[in-house]
C-alpha cells in the first residue's frame, strides 16, 4: 500500500505540474504582450525559491535515524 500511494502522489504531482506547464506559459507570454520576459521572470523566481530551499535546508547527514519517532 505504501508503494501505491507514493506512485499515486507522483503521477498527481507529475499530472498537475506538468499538464498544466504549457497553458501557464501561453498565459503568460499573452500577459507579457508575446514578449518573453514574463515567461523568463517566472523561471528565475522559480529558482531562486529552489535555491533558497536548497540553502535553508539543514544538513541530514549526521542525523541518528534511530531517534526520529
């Protein structure tokens, strides 16, 4: 059951992230007047919030796995 719902939140994940990818930048670029810098704006954004995760994240290396309940 547990390999069932991890595959069932993946293909929701990869469904809604990924279906819905090209009518946003088609909004977008209508947004932006066909000019593409809306489009480019919006991946920079998304980058720098996955960077910020990234380096906000602590390290888990170290971590006894054995004390986590």
């Amino acid at each position: 059951m547990r390999y069932t719902g991890a595959s069932l939140a993946y293909q929701s994940a990869s469904t809604f992230g990924a279906g819905f990818t090209p009518a946003i930048a088609a909004g977008l670029l209508v947004l932006g007047g066909g000019s593409r810098t809306l489009l480019g704006s919006v991946w920079i954004l998304a980058f720098v919030a996955a960077a910020a995760a990234i380096l906000l994240t602590k390290e888990g290396r170290t971590r006894d796995l054995a004390k986590i309940q």
